[in-house]
C-alpha cells in the first residue's frame, strides 16, 4: 500500500491530488514483514504497529522531498477500537470501555492528527468529531463549493484545526447497523441499547431507562448517572425523536454486498 501511495504521489506531483490509505494493518492475520520482526516489546501486534509507523514516515518524507509537505494535509486515524476478543493480537483501549464492535467509547472513540505545516498549529484538542466531518472538513480546506441539493451529515471542523474554535459538531449519534444504539450531546452520552464485544454470538442489552454517562470526565463510562439528572435524559430523547423522525434511512449496502451472486 505505502509503494503504490508512493508512486501515485511521485506521478500526480505537478497537479492537486487526492490519497485514501487504509492499510489492512494493523489487523488480524497479524504480519510483519522480516525488518520488524520482533522491534518491539509488545509482540507480533507490536512489530505491526512498527511497521505501520514506518510506513507513515516513507510517506511524510516522500512530501518533503517533492517539495510537497507545506501543501498537503495529512489526516490520520481509525475506523474502530481494539478487537477485544483476540487478546494480545487485537490491541488495548487502555481506560475506555470494551473495544471494536461496541458502541462504548472504547469500540468508538479514535485519537485522530491533522498535520499541515504553515496552516494547523500543533495543539492538543478534546472535542467532538466523526469521519463523517472529514468530508465537509476537507472540501473547506480545498477552497470546494459542496452541493446544495442535499443534506449532509457532516461538519467543517476547518475553524477548530485552524483557529481552535469550538467543534461546530454537538451532537453525535452511535448507530450499529440500522438501529440507534446511543447519543452524545456535549458531555453526556446515553446508551439506550448496548452489546460487549464483537462476536456473532452476542447478546444486545436494551436499557430503560437509558444509562448516561459524563463522558468528559468519565470516559471509561463506570459512572451511570441517570438517576441523578432525568432531565438529561429528557432532552436526549427529544433529540432522539426528532432525529429519527426526520431521517431517511438508506438500504443496507453491506447485506446487498453479501447476498449478491
């Protein structure tokens, strides 16, 4: 993946380009290649993590080289916590809850770097975001008019990378699949339905009433405070509805995918 990234870079140089890496790794079959094996101290998931480092440092020096860094956004990040269920070869939430699967903070919540010389200042920011904001986000920092013709689940987080402005995003919704699974306005998140794990055997839990947490001095989520704030829990509900009400759901694209001849 970092070679074809490489090339692709090295031959559309001279004109503005696009690159989505997601590399496989670090994922179960876990591989390393011969150079990184056994680099670290934390095993095969560790050589991995190496490698993986490694491969993002050709890629930063392959823009310095060109000429290219000071023009180009770098955004890195994961689409999920750690696969809980292959122990040393999944990798660790550390504090937070459960792992990959989940909708606790530990299967959800993702360190995310923005890193552009010149444009975004190095800091340290704790707020909200999603994957779904990169989309909105990137076509701001490319100076991209969106179309106007649809709704777009998305934020421009450009006045927080570059200016450290509050997260325009309030609100977050935790879906798995088709079902709503928990909301987070702000501080609180409230799960109204939870599974530990991810296998195909799991067991869903639905909560009523909901479990609420105050994710940002609780993010390991061991504190239900529900009973201690029913107006919070209120207004979430409300906030519920009136997402659910409006939204229009889309066909599920991963079973098309799989029942397909």
């Amino acid at each position: 993946y970092t070679h074809e990234a490489v090339e692709f870079i090295t031959e559309n140089k001279a004109h503005p380009w696009f690159v989505y890496l997601a590399h496989t790794m670090v994922h179960i079959p876990l591989f390393a290649s011969a150079t990184f094996e056994g680099s670290s101290r934390a095993g095969r998931y560790g050589d991995v993590v190496e490698e993986i480092d490694s491969s993002i440092g050709i890629l930063l020096r392959t823009l310095q080289e060109m000429q290219l860094m000071d023009n180009t956004c770098v955004i890195f990040t994961s689409d999920n916590g750690p696969w809980l269920q292959f122990k040393q070869h999944g990798g660790s939430a550390g504090l937070l809850r459960e792992g990959k699967g989940t909708t606790w903070e530990g299967g959800m919540r993702e360190p995310t770097i923005f890193y552009w010389p010149g444009k975004i200042k190095p800091a340290v920011i704790s707020d909200i975001g999603s994957t779904l904001d990169l989309f909105v986000t990137i076509a701001a920092l490319a100076g991209t008019e969106l179309p106007q013709d649809r709704i777009m689940d998305s934020y421009d987080l450009s006045p927080t990378l570059l200016n450290q402005a509050p997260s325009p995003r309030r609100e977050m919704f935790y879906y798995r699949g088709q079902q709503l699974y928990a909301i987070r306005r702000d501080a609180y998140k409230m799960h109204l339905i939870t599974e530990n794990e991810y296998k195909a055997d799991n067991q869903r839990t639905i909560h009523q009433p909901p479990l609420l947490y105050n994710v940002d001095v609780d993010p390991g989520e061991h504190y239900d405070i529900s009973s201690h704030h029913p107006e919070i829990i209120a207004e979430l509900k409300t906030i519920v509805h009136e997402h659910t009400k409006s939204l229009i759901k889309g066909k599920d694209q991963l079973v098309k995918r799989i029942t397909s001849p």
